[in-house]
C-alpha cells in the first residue's frame, strides 16, 4: 500500500544543504509506519537527495567541492540552450540523483547515528521545493 | 503487488543520453498504477540512469564533463584484467548508479515539468540495452 | 509486505570495496522472494552502495579515482569541527549514496552477469557495518 505526503523548503540555492530528517520522522509517525521503505524524490533537475552528518564544517566541503567538479563559471552548453547560468547546476543535481529510499523497521528510519537526510539545491537562485514522500507499508 | 515490465533501447555508446520518459509513462498507463512507485534498473555496469532536463546542450556537458572526470585514454587497472578500453565507464556507471526510483501519484510519474528520466550509456561501443521497470502498488 | 534482514560486513576502509551479492542472493532465497524489490541501506555517513564489476583491477581504479576527486590530505571544513581525518570520506559517500533498490523478478536480482552489488568503505579506518536489507513483496 502506497500512502503520499510532501515536504516543502525554501532553499538559497547555490548548493544549499537543508536538513529534512525531522520532516521525514514527523511524516513516518503520523501515518503509523510500522515497517516498509520511505522514498523521498525532489521534482525538477537542479536539486538532489542524499545524506551526510549535518554539520556546519561539511555543508561547506559541499559546496566547495561541488563546484570544484562543475564549476559555476565555465562555459556549458546548456547555456546556449537557454541564455541562463545554472550549467553546473544541473551537472551537480544529475550526478548526486533525485530520490532516496530508505528502509522503515519498527517504526523508525534506519539512519545512522550522525546521518541526515539531506536537500542538496544545486540551483543558482533561491527556490520553493515540494519534496514527494512515498511510503510502502 | 510488485508489476514487471521493460524497456529496450539501443544506445551508441560513448556517454550516449537517451530520454525514456515517455516508455515510462507509457508503462504506467497500460498496467494502470494509481499510486506507488517504479523502481528502473539497467542490467550492466556500464550504464547509468538519472534525471536530467533533456535538452541537447546539457547532453553534450554530460558527455564533456563525465570524460573530465574519469577520462577515456587514462591507464586504469581495469583494462590490465580484460586487456579492454573501457575503465572510464565503469567509473561514471557505478558513481551516476544503476537504478533509479520514482513516486507515482494520482496515476502520473512525480516529475518536473523540465526533468526526464534518462539511461546513460558509458560503454566504449553501442550497446543494446533492456531496462527493468518493477512498480510497486 | 515488508520484510527485513540485514549483512554484517567488516571492512578495511580506505575505498574498501565488498561484493555483497552473494548475501544479498541468499536471503531473498532464504526468504523465497519471487517478485518485488530490494532495498539495500547503509547505516552511517562514511560508506556507500552502488554495483560494479567485481574484479581487483576495477576495485583498484574506484579507490585511486575518488581519491583524486576528494583527496585524502586536503583541509576540509569537517575536520575543524570534529579535528578527525575523513572530509574526503564523507564526500566521496554522499556522492555515491547509501542506498540501492534492485527489482526481484521470478526470484532472482535483475543483476547483469558482469554486475555485482558493493559496499564501498571511504572511511579512513577499518569499521563494521550492519547493512539494512529491506523487501517489499
């Protein structure tokens, strides 16, 4: 059985990294899961899903390392699709990948002790996101 | 109630970006999935699946950028195993992943209205490729 | 339905890679799973899932490669927080993610022949993991 809830953030962009772990507990305990996978998928292709421990020193590391493997300035040709500057962007978000499943036993996310469930907005500008929460039971 | 289908494709190869949104919609119709999800998966570790805005720019900075992170002509330990060409694609299969999951709510895929859901094919040569679709309901 | 197990592995960290399909195909035998998914997590912000070829050449290759994307002896910002070693552990993790979903078709993983299931440690010292092995039937 499928059961659907969404999360909704407002992001800086620019590789901005947002905890979605309490979110995601809230969600679990109000719809009573038990055991089953929770699968969370952000719609457009400039944002991603993943974990780390949520740390201020790693959020950085994000961003700097990110950009060091896409940088912001180069000349993709994605801007001569569109005349905009968010080439990088979308080269992030595709590497990184739009969902994440994660298993629910006894009621409870299966995360590590120092892992978080993670929005990664790769965009160039502050965006609204409604993140889909699909459970399994 | 886990429901199997498939997808064919053939690719070219050489980071090859090929957009099979519209077989999944398709497939989501015909078996007529209300909610749940569809997981994809590519037998295979040379190709990937991921999202991106399927556009030709950003199909070309998939191909550049990819090759700048693990390129063709480096030495890698793998060709020594096989005596082949091709380590750099199993690097960029196995870091973009070979699976991918997505929510189906209210009878659609949960997609952005720029975010297609694609196979990338690293393989030094074309290939001819079959995809899993396993949805769950 | 849901079912859980789990794999216990110890590993040597450093890019440690573990085939751990042969686990993976026990227990959906031992569990006589014949149509669904597989959903294998684990716990921890230092290592992650994804599938390869299992063969030491290519194994080779993931550890000299993601280490050149996220070095070792470099100053990231997650060593000022915590004075520990591993910034590039965890980067090389959340890329990769700590998740994999695989389809279960006629009681068999769609795995390729060339394809196996991995677990690799990027953690900068030998650690024990419990995977989380999640079905959905």
């Amino acid at each position: 059985m499928a059961i659907t809830d969404s999360i909704s953030v407002s992001t800086k962009g620019r590789r901005d990294v947002l905890d979605i772990t309490p979110d995601l507990c809230a969600i679990v305990k109000k719809h009573g899961i038990g055991s089953g996978i929770v699968v969370v998928f952000v719609p457009g292709s400039t944002a991603a899903l993943t974990t780390i421990e949520y740390e201020p020193g790693l959020k950085k590391d994000i961003d700097v390392y990110l950009d060091r493997l896409f940088p912001y300035g180069e000349p993709y040709h994605h801007h001569e699709t569109w005349h905009d500057d968010n080439g990088s962007s979308h080269l992030q978000a595709a590497m990184l990948g739009p969902s994440i499943t994660i298993p629910v036993v006894e009621g409870k996310l299966t995360l590590g002790t120092w892992q978080q469930v993670v929005l990664i907005d790769c965009d160039t500008r502050p965006r609204n996101r409604q993140l889909v929460v699909q459970m399994l039971v």
